[in-house]
C-alpha cells in the first residue's frame, strides 16, 4: 500500500495556488445533525456532551428528548430534515456576501457523512434531508464562479463517543460506523477534567477530559476508512481546498502521506491547483496553509495563513437558538486586518436544520457584500504593503483563539494592501477632516502620487506631506461607518 505514496522531502513543496491568493475570503457551513437540538456552546459539540453527565447538554437532553441511555444520537436524525435546503440559494448568498470559495463541513467529530458515500451508511444521502449536501453544493457554488472547499472533521470521531458506557447506543457494534469502533481506555485513577491546551480538544474552557487522553490511538481499520472518505469526496467532487481539523494529528504519518500523494496527484491529472490547511503543528512545515482557529497573527508574516472563525458571536458553530451574531464592521475589519498581514479569512455559517439561513446571518453578509462591493479592490488579489497597518490600537495576543481578546478599531487605525502601481489604505472607521499616513513615505516619492481617492466616492483629494507624513485632506465624504479604502495610484517618474 505504501510503495506509491510520496515522502514528506516531495510533499513539502506546497504552493499556495493563485486562485486563493486572488479569493482572500470564503464561507463555510457547519450543518448536520447536531443543528437539530441547536444547544450549545458550540453546538457542533452537543453529541460529544450530551452523553456526558453533569453538563448542561446532558441535562437538556434529558429534558427535551429523553436520557442517552434511551434516546442517543442517532435518534436524533430524523428531525434532520433539511426541506429547505436549497444550495444554490446558500451560494448565491455566498456570493452577494463578496466570499469567492465557498463549501461544507462535509463530514463533523460526529460520524455522520453529507455526501452519497459508500463507506459510510450514516449519510444526508440516505438518512435525514436524503440529499447529497456535498454534491448539491459542490454545483451551486461552481456555476457561481466560486472555488469549491470541503472541511473535514472526521479523525476526531475516534475519541468522541463513549462507547465503553454499556447503558450507551455509542457501545452497540452495530452503530459503529457512525460512533466509531469500540477500542481501549486507560482512565488511570483521575476522571476529572484536567488543564491540557485547547488543541487536545475538547471543552469550551480550555481543559479537556481524560477520556481524550486516556484513549487507544486510531485503528489501521480506522485510518484506512478516514482515507477512503477523503478519497471519495476528492474523487466525486474534486475540491480545490480541503480543510482539516486539530485531529488530523492522531493520523499516523503514513495515511498523512497517502492523503496528500493522492490528493496531489489527482489535482495534477485534472489540472486543478488546490490547497490543504491545518493546525498547530499536525502536519511538517511545508504542506499546506497553516490555520488559526478564532485567532491572527498580530504581525504580517512571511508566509500566508487562514483564519476560520464563525459569524456568531464566537460560541455557537452552528445553528443555536438565541445566539448573538458579530456585526458586519467587526467582520470586514478582521478580513483587512488578516490581509494586510498575509492571511485570508474563513467565515462559518450555521444553517437550521431545515436547511434555512438565519436571518441574522443572511443580514450580516449582505451588509459584508454591500461594502466588498464597493471596496473589494482593496482585499482580492492584492498583497501587503512593506508595512501592514498603522494607528493606535493594538491586539492583546496573537496566534490561535485570541479572537476571545478582540479589540475595537477607530478610524486613525489603518491596514495597507497593494496591487500593481496601487497602494490601498483602510481606515477602519468613519473618517474626519484629515488623513495622517504615516508608513507611506520616503517608501513612495511624493512626486510619485499621482492621485488619492475615496473607494466609492472617486472624487480627487488633497494631499500635502510634512516629513515623512502624508497628510490628506479629507473635505467631505468618507462617511462609511464600517471602514473607508483610500486608493493611492503611483506613477513612474523615471521613465
């Protein structure tokens, strides 16, 4: 099995494709059966929780549907409904919000496939909606001009059920290919949480339960049907980004391999250039796209990156009852923000289990579309500046999950983006009087300025320098409330 599959020397060469570059955003979904009793924190999580006594999952499972012990998972699939589902309105969605790749979590921790699969009997294709999600979308999102992703949850199913619990359906052979083969654990003496890093796994607060810690490494059984998913969804519907979760790290080096020999070599047969992305450390530096969860790096950086973070307020992924969303400008202030410093932004959506959008979501990225509509030359396929922002506020961490820590930008904060003979500088804010640049000069000649405009307003402004400031003024207009793009065009003065 192994004598055709590439060694980490050849699968380090990776290349950021153009098309990614060129995109900066996209939108994914997070929809499954967990969207059904839509409790959270993060919901995609309840069927982990809801078998774990003494949290508020359990206790709301017990009153809503019954005890795990008689009404488990499963049971749960079909008020799966999805009766709304309509992909190509989620894409044209999509588009309008400005995202330009867009795709499904095509398989969650929880086991349960949204593709046709033949691996795997617990799908959307044979159980719940009986639609093919990932089909369905893979054609509304291709005939929109977009580039197709798929993310991929599905090596943490190995830890997530407790089928050592006999009162349990998550201990019955017969459900195995949705909960996972049974296997051993080693509980020690200590079955209380314990602090670990969040890249374990496992709770809203930062600490996981010996049950991940204590449990066997995945099966070659197991593996091998991580591979063959992956394998039938690359093979059906040639995704040109695959994303992958923090359990990519319990997949032994070899199935590592033999996914991205595969996936590289099919991309080569069909002439598609893609991306991978991952967390932390989980594959070798060179592989892919490196991933911060709700998190950016406070500094531009000399390779690029992602961020996937979700359009609720941070805790729901997915669809929760009652759940709070972030604004449009804290959103288009996080995409500038990840580009001027080499990054892209990864967006989540959370549909209802019929398969409608939120209202509130649908609101917050048609106002996202409104401004990139009119300000997206600042973001697709520019590059940073030599310097990526300017202004008074400062993030408090960086890396992984210090969105939890996000700050409140104002209109003297400015991210900078170029293209060709054209630097971008966005205030993020409603401007006053006067624009202050202050990482423009001696880097450009003043005599090089051949004009500076408002994005949207195209009206010409005055500008003077006094040192190494750029001073514009700012006469009337830029009343945009979430950010304003100054467009600097430089002229060659040296012809």
């Amino acid at each position: 099995m192994g004598s055709n599959v590439k060694e980490w020397t050849e699968l380090t060469r990776y290349q950021t494709p153009s098309w990614m570059k060129q995109a900066k955003f996209g939108i994914y979904t997070h929809w499954g059966v967990y969207s059904v009793p839509a409790f959270g924190p993060n919901v995609s999580w309840y069927p982990y929780k809801m078998y774990q006594e003494g949290t508020d999952q359990f206790a709301y499972h017990c009153r809503t549907y019954g005890h795990p012990s008689k009404v488990g998972y499963k049971d749960l699939i079909p008020f799966f409904t999805g009766e709304k589902f309509d992909a190509d309105e989620w894409a044209e969605l999509f588009q309008k919000a400005g995202a330009r790749f867009a795709g499904p979590v095509a398989e969650h921790h929880d086991g349960f496939s949204m593709w046709d699969s033949r691996v795997n009997a617990w799908n959307s294709a044979k159980m719940g909606p009986g639609r093919d999600v990932v089909g369905e979308l893979e054609h509304a999102v291709r005939r929109r001009g977009m580039h197709y992703m798929t993310a991929f949850h599905h090596a943490e199913n190995w830890k997530f059920y407790p089928h050592w619990v006999k009162e349990y359906d998550t201990s019955d052979p017969k459900y195995a290919g949705l909960y996972g083969e049974p296997h051993n654990v080693d509980w020690g003496s200590d079955k209380r949480y314990i602090p670990e890093p969040i890249r374990w796994g496992a709770t809203t607060d930062g600490a996981i339960d010996t049950q991940w810690l204590a449990q066997d490494l995945p099966s070659e059984e197991f593996q091998v049907k991580w591979f063959i998913k992956l394998k039938e969804v690359i093979d059906a519907y040639h995704p040109d980004y695959i994303w992958f979760d923090f359990g990519l790290t319990f997949i032994n080096d070899l199935y590592q391999r033999k996914f991205l020999t595969y996936y590289q070599e099919e991309a080569r047969k069909n002439h598609q250039d893609v991306a991978i992305s991952y967390k932390w450390n989980h594959l070798p530096t060179g592989a892919g796209i490196i991933d911060l969860e709700q998190g950016r790096f406070d500094k531009a950086t000399y390779h690029d990156w992602i961020t996937d973070t979700t359009i609720d307020a941070g805790e729901a992924w997915g669809y929760m009852r009652d759940a709070s969303y972030k604004s449009a400008k804290s959103l288009i202030h996080y995409l500038m923000d990840n580009v001027s410093k080499n990054g892209y932004l990864l967006l989540n959506v959370g549909p209802k289990p019929d398969g409608s959008i939120p209202e509130e979501a649908k609101s917050v990225l048609l106002k996202m579309g409104d401004w990139l509509g009119i300000n997206g030359e600042a973001v697709y396929g520019t590059i940073p500046w030599r310097a990526a922002e300017e202004g008074p506020t400062k993030m408090t961490a960086s890396g992984a999950f210090c969105e939890m820590d996000e700050v409140e930008y104002t209109e003297r904060d400015i991210r900078y983006t170029m293209k060709d003979n054209i630097l971008y500088a966005t205030a993020l804010g409603k401007l006053k009087e006067q624009v202050v640049l202050n990482h423009i000069l001696p880097m450009v000649y003043a005599d090089e300025i051949e004009s500076i405009i408002i994005l949207g307003e195209n009206k010409p402004l005055n500008w003077k320098t006094e040192g190494n400031k750029l001073i514009i003024e700012i006469r009337e207009g830029g009343v945009n409330e979430i950010a304003n793009v100054l467009k600097i065009t430089r002229k060659n003065i040296f012809k």
